[in-house]
C-alpha cells in the first residue's frame, strides 16, 4: 500500500457513489483511514465495506450535511473513534438546474441546503478540533460552475460561486493555524449521473461523444482523476497550497467560443 495519506484519519462526505467514492478508494490506497460520510445507507455501506474487505480502516457514518446536527454527530463519532481528524473533504452535493424564474422556493432551498450549508457545517462542527491541533486540510469540492454561468443551470452556479468564497474565507481566516483550505473544480466527469442523463436521449452514445467533443482531449474526465487532485492537496505536498481552487476540466473552460 502507498503511504501518500498515511496515518492520516480522512472524513469524504457523499462518499457512496460517483466522485466521492472515487476519492475515498484513492485516499484508502494512499493510506488513510477513511470515513464514509453518505446520506444513503445502502450505497454508504457497500463503498465501506469494500475497503474494509481490502484491509482499509474504514467507518460508515449516515450523514444528512443539510442538517447541522447530523453533522456534527459526524464528526464527533470520528472523533471518538480515531482522536482526531485530519482531513475534511465536503462533496456531497446535488444538481438544480432550473431556468431562473421556474425555479420553486423548494429547489432553490436544496441546492444551497446540501451545496453551500452543508460544507459549511462540517467545516464548522471540523474546525474546532482542528485548530485545537493546529493541522488540518479541508477539500471543497466545487465546479466550473463556480466561475462560469451555463444558462438554465440555475441555482446550481450560484451555490458553487458561494463555495469558492467559503473556501477562500476559511482559507485566510486559519492559514496561520497550519489548516489549509482549497477547492477542486471538477468539469463534466463521466459518474452515473452522467451516464444517466446520456441514456434519457434516443442515441446515447451520441449524446456521449458530443460531450466529449467539447473538450480539447476529446474525452471527458473520469472520477479518478478528480479523486488524485483530492490526493495531492490533503497529502504533505501541498503546504503551501491554500485558499486555491483547482480546475479539473480538461481545458474546456479556457477554450475560446464562438
């Protein structure tokens, strides 16, 4: 096994399915103990249990990061069970994609609900502990969305752009108290929700190469990929890395349009 993360105690909220499960394997093989954070028990479970199969420590915890005191119960079950937790990764997050004027009262209270509040309030319930150790990193998983607007994608771009200024916030508040604060800013990545959308069009394989023909690389990014970014900022690599936002895009978002 790696040792990149070793030793380290690893909290990845949305952690079941997609890039969050991508991210928890990837810190698993480089050594972390990892914490399963995921609202769905069934999904939770199973990422949990194939790491512990493959001699990972590894611990599932049912987390609503909507809900303040589910997160907080989080972080105090991690830390009564490893003492300490050394890096938070925030991505669980849901799509609302509206035009603006349709969008209801009720959507546009999920998306901040679970995009923007919950990683705020696992930051919250994380950072105390951390600034009694004086180490920590803390990985917000953000989107391109979080620089650029895509019409009828709304509020989604919103609750990205309020991300990044979270991350940037936090990022100075405690840079002088060794915690580090970034953000990865994944474009269109190839997860089951991807893969979904392409299958509700009569040629999904189309749909799916005219994705890929979007990007320079002609491809789009896979889950892995977003998850060794992941990788590097909570590992000692990147000490001097911090209220940062990483684009994981394959260059699409600086490619000139017409």
């Amino acid at each position: 096994m790696a040792g990149r993360l070793k030793d380290k105690v690893a909290v990845i909220t949305g952690a079941g399915r997609g890039i969050g499960e991508a991210i928890a394997r990837a810190f698993a093989a480089e050594g972390a103990a990892v914490i399963v954070a995921e609202k769905a028990p069934e999904t939770g479970r199973a990422v949990t249990e194939c790491l512990v199969a493959t001699g990972v420590d590894s611990h599932f915890v049912e987390t609503d990061v909507a809900a303040p005191e589910s997160c907080q119960r989080l972080i105090d079950d991690v830390l009564s069970r490893f003492g300490r937790i050394d890096v938070l990764v925030n991505n669980a997050g849901v799509n609302v994609f509206h035009e603006p004027l349709e969008t209801t009262e009720e959507e546009w209270r999920r998306c901040f609900a679970v995009d923007l509040d919950g990683a705020w309030h696992c930051c919250k319930a994380a950072l105390p502990r951390m600034r009694e150790r004086r180490a920590g990193a803390i990985i917000n998983v953000a989107s391109c969305h979080s620089f650029a607007i895509i019409p009828s994608t709304f509020p989604y771009p919103i609750a990205k752009h309020g991300l990044l200024g979270l991350t940037r916030a936090l990022g100075i508040q405690y840079a002088a108290e060794n915690i580090r604060v970034n953000a990865i800013c994944p474009g269109y990545i190839e997860t089951q929700i991807a893969r979904d959308y392409w299958a509700s069009f009569p040629d999904p394989e189309a749909e799916r190469r005219r994705a890929c023909n979007l990007h320079p690389p002609r491809r789009i990014g896979r889950p892995e990929e977003v998850a060794m970014t992941a990788v590097f900022l909570a590992s000692d690599e990147a000490p001097f890395i911090n209220a940062a936002a990483i684009v994981i895009d394959g260059g699409r978002s600086v490619l000139y349009h017409e």
